[in-house]
DNA sequence: AGAAAATATGCAACATAGTTGCAAATTTTG
DNA sequence: CAAAATTTGCAACTATGTTGCATATTTTCT
C-alpha cells in the first residue's frame, strides 16, 4: 500500500481540496501511467480495482477537469479524451500527434508553439491548442 | 437561376467529378454563405430548397470532404463542424477561435503559426490544426 | 469515536450525433 | 431514350454521454 503513483494521486486529490475517493485517485492513476489522452472507454478497461460505473467515471473526469487536474484533449474521434493537466502552461497545452496510418495519438511533450497573435483588435486569447497530423516512426 | 452562388458550387461539384446532386449544390452554397464552420444540423437549417433528409447531409459532407472541397474542422458539443476547404495551404487550415463566454466560433484568416517541427527521428508531420480559445471583442 | 453534513456513486431511463442496409429515385453515360 | 452508376430517404441501430434519484462514502463537527 505504499504505492508511489497512488500515494502521489491522493495528494494531488487533497491538494484540489476534493474528496478523496477510490474512483479519483483510481483514475488518476490510469492518466499518469498514459502515454497519451484516453477515452471513458479506455480509463474504464484501465481501472485496476473493481469496475467503476460509466457514469461515475464521466462525472469523476468531469469534476478532475473542473479543479484543473486534467484535460479534455480534441480528438478527431467522437470521444472525449483526458489527460493530466501536467506539463501544461497556463496558455498552452503540449500538442498532439496523431498518426493517420495507425491512429495513435501521442502527446509531443517536447516541442511548443509561439503563441498566435491576432492583429484585430478585442481579442484575448487565453489557450491554444495544437494538432499535429502525420506518420509515425513505425508507419513512415 | 443565374444565381452566382449557385453556378459556382455547380462549377466546384463538376470540377470534382462528383454527380451534380441538388445536396451537393445546396450544402456548398450554404457553406459558401457561412461565416464559419457549421454542424450537421444547422447546415440542415440553412438549405433553401426542401429539406435534406439527415443521413444525405452527412453523406454528402462526407463525399464532398473526401473530394477535399470541404473539411471537418473539428469537434464542438459532440458534433462535428464543417467548412469549406478554401484557404487552407497544404499543410495547414486557419486556427479556430472560440469565445468561452458567448461559445461563438470564428475562422481566423488572417494568421497562421509557422509549421511545428519534431525533434524527434520518423516523424512526417503532414497537417497542422490549431484551436485558440478566448474572449471575443463583444466578450472581453 | 460517533453523529451529522456534504459529496459521490450506481442504476435505469433518456438524449444526441452519427451510421447501416436496402429499395426507390436521380444523374450521367452510351 | 435506355442502361449503368450513383445518390437519396426510411427505419432501425450504435456509440457516447446525461439526468434524476435513492443509496453509499467521505469529511467535518462535537
């Protein structure tokens, strides 16, 4: 039971000041073992313990995403996709590569945009997000 | 019936060797009229004639995205939006700006980020999206 | 610790966006 | 104009979420 991920999970639950439930820190543990954003679906199938409700597991994401824990990433896909707020600028969240011969998506933790600057006047951006479409190494 | 509008879908539906239905013509045209992507459902609400029964619409959105005159520009409130392929390079469409406040999205023209480079070995990148999220000149 | 208050969970039923198979209608070709 | 190719509409279906509400869990208070 000492767990480093789960010890870690706990904290960042406590630290957003939420109640600190099987479901939350059960799910936070699938996204930090992710490599990238995943769907209900797949944070479901991920779940160690026993299984979760489908509905808890949207109403729980919802709640992570409100105390900006994680993320809804876009996707090409019909599904919501999450994944932690982490290694996230106020501004700018890490871009996302997907591969349209595989359909993998990963997060290019590594690389970051300039922000866009829009020559009109009003506007204030607050978040820019980034898509990347192409082959990966193994499909090129 | 020298409605230039109409002549000029006719023209792109030609141009694509694709069957010069009244869908095609009446989805372009609405396109074409548009100030910015739209669903299925209000590019439903917006064709003239009669009304195009829903699986057509999604049909021709489809036929005519895989001729390139039309690309899905992404997800919003679980549905997908659609715009005209006009002027996107190559490799990169025009960014996306969505008001948090009113939930208005509008076609950004006028910029462009310069492509994002990966360093990593394998990676072709062949398409870039951008979403920018914000306040509108009305909201700020 | 134990009780009360606050919050989360699960179930069943519902909502929405999009898809499929197939027969009938439209458009193009010869 | 007839035949071939393609599109359309209908009904039924799938996938992805959502809602209301009673029950269970977690936290707070004493």
């Amino acid at each position: 039971m000492t767990d480093p991920l789960d010890d870690k999970a706990r904290h960042m639950v406590k630290e957003a000041r939420l109640y600190c439930t099987e479901a939350r820190v059960a799910i936070l543990k699938v996204l930090m073992a992710a490599a990238g954003p995943l769907s209900q679906d797949q944070i479901s199938g991920q779940v160690e313990s026993r299984s979760l409700n489908k509905v808890t597991v949207y109403r729980t994401l919802e709640s992570l995403a409100e105390a900006g824990l994680v993320h809804r990433a876009f996707m090409e896909d019909r599904a919501w996709h999450f994944e932690l707020a982490d290694h996230c600028t106020e501004h700018q969240c890490h871009p996302h590569f997907t591969c349209t011969r595989c359909g993998v998506t990963q997060c290019m933790t590594d690389i970051s945009l300039p922000m866009a600057v829009i020559p009109r006047k009003g506007f204030v951006i607050s978040r820019q997000q980034v898509r990347l479409e192409g082959l990966c190494p193994a499909c090129a």
